[in-house]
C-alpha cells in the first residue's frame, strides 16, 4: 500500500503530528523488526562524541518543543 500525504499543503505542525504518529506506531511493534547494522554504528559514534564531550544531548521532548518554537 502506498500511502500518500499532501505535504506541500501540510504545515510543519502537522507533518510533525504525522511523524509522531508513525513514531509510536512502528514503537508499538519494535520487537518485529531489527534496525539496520548502520543504526549501531552512529549510536555508537554518538555516544563516543557524548563521552568525549564533543556533543550534548537533550531530552526528547524538549527537542520537540524547541523544533516547535523554532518553527513557528
């Protein structure tokens, strides 16, 4: 099935709604499926340049709400 959005008329409000929604959705099932081998390598470069102190994270919602903010 190929789903189709109209994201040229979406605004960014809602394509974030959108991608929250397939994010918990597909989080729902994550024991069905195993992410790809590239995926551990840039967690693992991450954390290395988290460790090193040459990057910061934050907070998933956080993140949101600055994305938000940001965006608006």
């Amino acid at each position: 099935m190929d789903a189709v959005l109209p994201l040229d008329q979406m605004t960014t409000e809602e394509k974030l709604r959108a991608m929250e929604a397939l994010w918990a959705d597909l989080s729902r099932n994550a024991d069905t499926f195993e992410s790809p081998a590239w995926h551990a390598d840039v967690l693992r470069d991450r954390d290395q340049r988290i460790a090193g102190g040459k990057e910061t994270s934050v907070e998933w919602e956080v993140a949101k709400r600055n994305l938000r903010e940001r965006l608006q």
